[in-house]
C-alpha cells in the first residue's frame, strides 16, 4: 500500500525556509551597500562644489584660506609657481608674469580628503 502525500514534509519546508532565508539576507547587504554608495556620492558631490566655491572666492580676492560647511572643511594653500620657461633676457615666464599655483582641498569631519581642486593663475 502506497501513502498518498498532502503536502509538503518538514524537511522540503525547511529547505524552502533556508533559501529565503539567503535571498533575503542577499538582498538587504545589496540594499544596504547602494544606500552607503549613494550617500558616499551625494558627500563627494557636495564636497567638489564647496571646493569650486572657494576657488571661486580665491579668484575674485577674498582671502579666506580655511573655512567649514555644515561637516566639511576646506583649506586653501598657495604658492609661487614657476612655470621654467624662459622669456627673454634671462627672465623666465615666471618673473615676467608672476604666477602662483593654487590648491583647495575639502575634508569630511573624521579629516578624510574628498576632494582636491587645483589651478594656476596671475597673481595680483
């Protein structure tokens, strides 16, 4: 005499139940990493234009070479710049028109760089 099944033996529930199990614990570190790569993203974006902004006020003459938005920390370094080419008359590029190289770098709270912007320009 056979026995006729009605249903699924505990065994078959239970593998259903660990393959569930994995899919949903898969499924939430997936989550849980593209939550931390966007928010990495959104920080990294708000850092280069809070970098563009204070290269933006270095160029018009403001002179604030550190300052702090919300979390994130700027400095602002200068320094003469020789560009090495020669002129004429043994003056080089750099004495003729002086240049002075620039470099912005913005820092989240724990003093990690997000991000360097960097630019030559005539000094003033």
């Amino acid at each position: 005499m056979s026995r006729k099944s009605n249903g699924f033996s505990l065994v078959e529930a239970l593998v259903a139940l660990a393959i569930i199990a994995a899919v949903t614990g898969a499924l939430a570190n997936t989550i849980a990493v593209h939550a931390r790569t966007r928010a990495a993203m959104a920080q990294r974006r708000t850092a280069l234009m809070v970098a563009q902004s204070a290269l933006a006020r270095v160029a018009t003459g403001d002179q604030a070479d550190d300052g702090q938005s919300g979390d994130l920390a700027w400095h602002v370094e200068r320094e003469p710049y020789d560009a090495g080419g020669q002129v004429g008359a043994g003056q080089t590029f750099a004495t003729a028109v002086p240049l002075e190289h620039i470099s912005v770098t913005v820092e989240d709270a724990t003093h990690h760089s997000l991000v360097t912007l960097q630019t030559i320009r005539i000094m003033r």
